[in-house]
C-alpha cells in the first residue's frame, strides 16, 4: 500500500499528466452524477464533445511521448498539441477509430491484469504482516488459511445453488462463471499443497485471495446487470464510479511505483507514456459508456456480455498462471 501511495506522490509532480486526470475524473464523476440526476440528452452530447477533445489532445501527448519526454514538454508543445487536437482528429479519424477499439480491448487486459494484481498484492501483504510475528506465524496463519478457505467455499456454493434455482436458463448459466471459479481455486489449492511438501513453505495468502476474486468476480456480474436488477441505478452507479476509480488510480499509481523497473526493462516506453495510454483508455471507454446511455438497455446487453466475458476470461487467465507462479516465487516478509 505504502508502495501505491508513493506512486501516486510521484505523479503529483507531473503537472501536464495530473491536470489531464484531474480533468477526466470530474468530467467522470460530473457524468455519472449529472446524467443520473438529470438524464438529459443533451448534458451527455456536451461531455461526449469535450471527452472526446480531450482524448484527441491525450493521443497527441502519447504519439509526442515517444520522442520527447513528459517533462520536457514545454508550454510551445502543449500548445502546439492544443491547436492540433482537430485537424489531427478529422485527418486521421479513420486510424483514430482503429485505435479506439485496441485502446477498449487493451482496457479490458489491463483492468483484469490489475484487479488480479490488487487481490494479490492485499492478500500477500495481510498475510506477511502475520508472518512477520513467530506467534502468528504459528497459529494464527493456518486459523486464517481455514476461515477464509470456508467461507470462499460458502461463498460459491450459495451463488451456484442460487443462481442454478433461477427460472430463466440465462441467469442460470452464470452458476457456471462460479463453478469455473471455484475449478481454478481448487488448482491454486493443489499448487499451495504441492509447495508446501516439497519446499515446507505455506502460502496461506491463498484463501483470502482466493475471497477477494468470488467478490471481484461477483462484481462483475452485478454490474452487467445493474439496469435490470435495480430499479433506481444512482447509488449503485455511484457506487460503481468509486469502485472504478479507486482501481484507476491503484493502476495508475502502480505505474509510478515502478518507474525505475520500467525504465530499465522497458527501453522503448517510459512511465509516463504508459500512462497517457491507461488514461486514454478511460478516455474511450468513457466516450462508449455516453454512447451506450443514448440507446435502451435492451440494445447494448449484447456489448456488455461480451465485454464481461472477456474480462472474466482474462481475469480467470490471471488468476491461474500467474496464482500458481507466485505461490511458488512469493517468499514471505519479501514484496511480490
């Protein structure tokens, strides 16, 4: 967490990079909030203009990244890049549109990547904090390795016989997404057991993370199907909003964390391009999401299960290769 938190601080000096998050995350919040409220047509054409020239003027920032770093960006270049942002939009607009679908699959990876990433870096960290004590280590990790391995199993057996119980076949099927769910905790289990064994190493993180995906993956089925569960959407969407958010800055602030890794093993991308291009991410999945707002619900439920199964597939994908690589690779009392 502390590691996170010095991320966040290191993108506090980036003024040209904060300004355009600070940007996006009120016209973010002011969307949600203000279509909610107002559910005007017209109050989402007016972000869905400015969303769009701000992601135009992000794109050029990301191409000029390449070349000339962030920081070096004078006030010439920011205006340069200003003036730009249309006739750079209109000319490549076609390549523009190629690149908006990459940029909303590439969320998608990113988005499972770091979701698997927190439950794994929450479970990991509560778990060497408990090594840290002998007493704990003894006792109290194994008492936890038990608590959350039941209620994990308590967890998916109720979703599954719930959602098995439900008339509708299509409902139903997502008693599968648990299943599933469950198969690839089962493996992560075999993997901490054939450890343990071999090496008389626990990694008792692995039921608690193991918690934390049922939830994570829980989530994402209600907000697949938030409009037709909820009958007032404005807490639950709020709700999302902040969800959202806080896994945007965890990514954005991971990236930060690790300027110097990727400056050494990455040669071609620096920090601060990488993230101009999560930022942009958000841009165009903002822009889809005012898109999907101007057309009922019925018509974009196709979308959205494809987008949910996508991100489930790549989060279970997430989960099994890279669980079992850390099991054998995390040592306690060290950082993943």
């Amino acid at each position: 967490m502390m590691r996170f938190v010095s991320g966040l601080k290191n993108l506090a000096k980036k003024r040209i990079l904060l300004g355009i998050i600070v940007l996006f995350i009120v016209s973010w919040f002011l969307f949600t909030f203000g279509f909610n409220v107002f559910s005007n047509i017209k109050f989402s054409k007016y972000f869905l203009i400015f969303l769009a020239i701000l992601a135009g003027f992000t794109f050029i920032l990301f191409i000029i990244s390449f070349i000339i770093p962030l920081d070096k960006m004078g006030v010439i270049i920011i205006i340069i890049s200003t003036v730009l942002t249309l006739p750079v939009m209109w000319i490549f607009g076609r390549i523009i549109e190629i690149f908006r679908i990459f940029c909303y699959v590439a969320n998608i990876v990113v988005t499972a990547f770091f979701a698997f990433k927190f439950c794994m870096d929450t479970s990991t960290k509560i778990d060497d904090y408990l090594y840290k004590k002998k007493g704990s280590r003894i006792f109290i990790r194994p008492i936890e390795f038990i608590i959350f391995f039941l209620l994990s199993w308590w967890f998916t057996s109720l979703s599954i016989r719930f959602f098995v119980s439900y008339p509708n076949p299509a409902i139903q099927s997502l008693a599968r997404v648990f299943f599933d769910l469950f198969l690839v905790g089962l493996a992560l289990l075999g993997v901490v057991f054939i450890r343990l064994l071999f090496t008389k190493k626990f990694a008792a993180y692995i039921s608690f993370f193991y918690v934390l995906t049922f939830f994570y993956v829980f989530y994402i089925i209600i907000d697949l199907w938030a409009v037709f569960i909820f009958l007032d959407t404005v807490g639950y969407d709020l709700l999302s909003f902040f969800i959202d958010f806080l896994l945007f800055l965890y990514i954005i602030g991971s990236i930060y964390e690790r300027v110097d890794y990727i400056k050494e093993k990455l040669k071609l991308f620096r920090a601060d391009t990488i993230a101009l291009f999560v930022i942009l991410m958000k841009l165009i999945v903002q822009i889809i999401d005012i898109l999907r707002e101007l057309f009922p619900p019925a018509d974009v439920v196709p979308g959205l299960i494809l987008q949910a199964q996508i991100l489930w597939i790549f989060f279970m994908v997430f989960t099994l290769i890279v669980g079992i690589y850390t099991i054998f690779r995390h040592k306690e009392r060290k950082s993943s």
